[in-house]
C-alpha cells in the first residue's frame, strides 16, 4: 500500500512541476483536477505550490527539518493500535503527496542540506570545475592561464594580450602597430572542468564552456570577422558598421552583426543549437546555399549533426533564454530535461566518465542546481527522482 501510494505522489508532484513550468498537457491538466477533488487536503496543498512565497517559506523551514525523526515519529503513530485502518489510509495519501511536495520545492530550489542516506561514496570529494583555459599563441607557444600571473601575457602582431585580475582574457591594441603587420591566430582552450571568459579585439565578449575550443585572428582587419567555434560558448557581439560577425562550427555558420547569443555544437550531441537572446542572427548550414533560417530574440535553431548534409533541415523553436545560459550565469537549469543530456553536461564540468549499467529510463528532471556544488551533492540531488548513482574514481556508474 505504501509503495503505490509514494508512486502515486511521485505522479502527483511531476503534474504540479510541469504546471509550475506552464507544459501541462489537456489529459494532465484532468487528472491533476480528479486529484486535486479526491481530498480536502489536495486543493489547499496545489494552492500553496503554486505560489512562490510558500515554496520560499518552505525552503526556509526545511534547512533545519530532521526528516529521519519525523518518519520515526510517523512510523510510531501508524502502529499505534488506537488508530484505525481507514483513518491511516488516508492520512497516508496525504503524507505521501506532502512528502513529494516537498521534494517539489527542493528540485526547484536545490538549497537543502538533504539528510536522506545514499550509496554515493563520499570517499573523495568531486571538486566542480572553474575558469581554467590554454591558450596556444601564432607561434605555437601554449599558455596556462590557471597559472599565468594577471598582466600582459603576449605582444604579437599590434596586439598585447592581458589577464585581467578578475580572470579574464582581454586582446587590446597597441597605439603605434603598423596596419601592414600580418594576421596572426590564437586558439583559447578549456578542458573537461573549465570554462573562461574572453573578450577578442573588436570588443566582442565571449563566455567559453567546459571542452570547448575557439579559434580567432588577433585583428580583425577584412571585411568579415570570422571565428571557428567547437563546443559551446555565449557571445555578445560589438557591433560595427557593415561588419559581420561569424561564428563557423563543423557543419553551421551564424551571422550576425551586434546581438547576444549562444551556440552549443558539441560533437557527442544531437544537434547543434543556436540561441538568440537579443538582437538578429541568420543560421546556415555550412555549403549550402539553401539551408538557413533567420532568428528572433527566444528562439533556438537546431541543426542535426548527422553526417547526411543533403538531408539536413534547420528547426526553430522557442526556448526558455535562461535554460540555455544557465551554465553562463553558474547553474545547471533544466526543464524536462533527459538523464542522458544532462549527465553529459555533469561530465564535462565535473570532468568525469559516465557509465550505464542496462537499459536506462525515460527520466526527465526540472529544476536548478549551482554548479559550485560538488558532484556528490548534486547527484544527491537527482537521486530523489529514482536514479541510483555510484562513484569509482572519476567514474559515475548509473542504474535504475
């Protein structure tokens, strides 16, 4: 009886979490409503989630909330003798759905410190990754920047190269360079764990995620600012008159002249992904005269990875801006998002191996966790939604 019931009141949970984040479908929304009529309970309880000061309120209450005593105390009372069968029934449908409603706010919010025991060994900590990059200068000499001191890094070609004290890379120009110099390249690097933050020499401002890599001239002197871009990275482009600016991937090009945006082209993903924020942004797929499509603020072009270039189509769709740049902003920020996406970004920031034991289900996850966290905090976290994780050495085993 327990079990169908906590089955019942995951079920619950996962409606008013897709009602919270507006996806409700027709055949939900009514069983929602046959739920919220079976109890005086529920609809008071569906009232209080949807409002924000409550989850709020709630989040305050459960940083000191001891969950193992309160089950003692709950077990106690269901053994008690003077209580009827009906009477514990019921009361266990409504403790079933609190209990989940409860994991309702922790998924939304992830500040709980959570009490529940768990399989993770917590042996070794999984530090969360940083701003670590390479950068390989014209020459081919390649620079650390974890450890590199700030100041100037390089001078080449009219242009001097700076870390700043808050970690960034900043390309500046030198007053007295010659025009004639020749165009030289640089390449910033970020491993699995590390992500920079690097403004190029026409004041375009670019944010590179983990495994990523982006090649650029150290001027930009033609008539076209191209750079070559492989994973993902959020770019707020300077605008300059008659100017374009690219971004190549293997198989894309975006064109734009002064906008925010990001691109995710990771090899390991089904497609590559371009975001506009603000601004105008055309997608094209690379060779084509054909393929592209023209975006507006809110909407994500994706073009799928497969090698078949002549079936290749762009789809648009609109998205959630603050989804896709949460990993700019210091969140992992999901909605409906599968087990599979989203341990492939746990293993680039975390810079480990995943690995599924069997078949893997249809999980989807809502909700937003600080990427500060260390791994086994965060897989704590996802544990609440069925999955069972174990770590060995860099390698996080999955299974149901």
């Amino acid at each position: 009886m327990a079990g169908q019931e906590i089955l019942r009141a995951d079920r619950i949970i996962h409606l008013i979490s897709r009602q919270i984040n507006g996806t409700l479908s027709d055949t939900e929304e009514q069983e929602l409503l046959q739920w919220r009529a079976e109890l005086p309970g529920n609809e008071k309880l569906y009232t209080d989630l949807l409002d924000a000061d409550y989850r709020n309120s709630m989040m305050v209450k459960m940083q000191a909330y001891d969950a193992e005593s309160s089950l003692e105390r709950l077990k106690a009372q269901m053994h008690s003798p003077a209580k009827s069968i009906l009477h514990w029934s019921a009361y266990l449908r409504v403790a079933c759905v609190v209990l989940a409603a409860t994991f309702l706010v922790f998924y939304l919010y992830t500040k709980l410190t959570f009490h529940k025991k768990s399989e993770i060994s917590t042996n070794k900590i999984i530090s969360p990754g940083g701003s670590r990059a390479t950068l390989t200068l014209a020459d081919g000499s390649v620079i650390n920047l974890d450890d590199a001191g700030n100041g100037e890094l390089a001078k080449q070609s009219g242009i001097i190269v700076r870390k700043t004290s808050d970690g960034q890379l900043v390309y500046q120009t030198v007053s007295n360079h010659s025009e004639n110099e020749p165009v030289t390249y640089n390449e910033i690097k970020t491993p699995n764990g590390g992500q920079y933050r690097v403004i190029l020499p026409d004041g375009t401002e670019v944010w590179l995620n983990a495994a990523s890599s982006l090649h650029y001239p150290t001027r930009f002197t033609s008539p076209e600012r191209h750079v070559s871009l492989n994973g993902e990275a959020y770019f707020e482009v300077k605008k300059q008159d008659g100017k374009s600016f690219f971004v190549d991937t293997e198989n894309q090009q975006v064109q734009v002249l002064g906008t925010h945006f990001n691109v995710n082209g990771y090899e390991d993903e089904e497609f590559v992904k371009t975001t506009l924020l603000e601004g105008s942004v055309k997608v094209k797929l690379s060779g084509s005269k054909n393929v592209e499509a023209i975006l507006k603020p809110g909407q994500q072009a994706q073009l799928s990875q497969s090698t078949d270039l002549q079936a290749s189509k762009i789809s648009i769709q609109e998205v959630d801006t603050e989804n896709v740049i949460s990993w700019k902003n210091g969140y992992f920020k999901f909605d409906n998002i599968s087990l599979q996406e989203l341990m492939r970004q746990i293993s680039r920031w975390y810079d480990v191996e995943v690995v599924y034991e069997g078949p893997v289900k249809d999980y989807e996850f809502v909700g937003q966790i600080e990427r500060s966290a260390n791994l086994t905090k965060v897989l704590k976290v996802l544990e609440l939604g069925g999955v069972h994780f174990r770590i060995e050495g860099k390698k996080i085993i999955i299974n149901d």
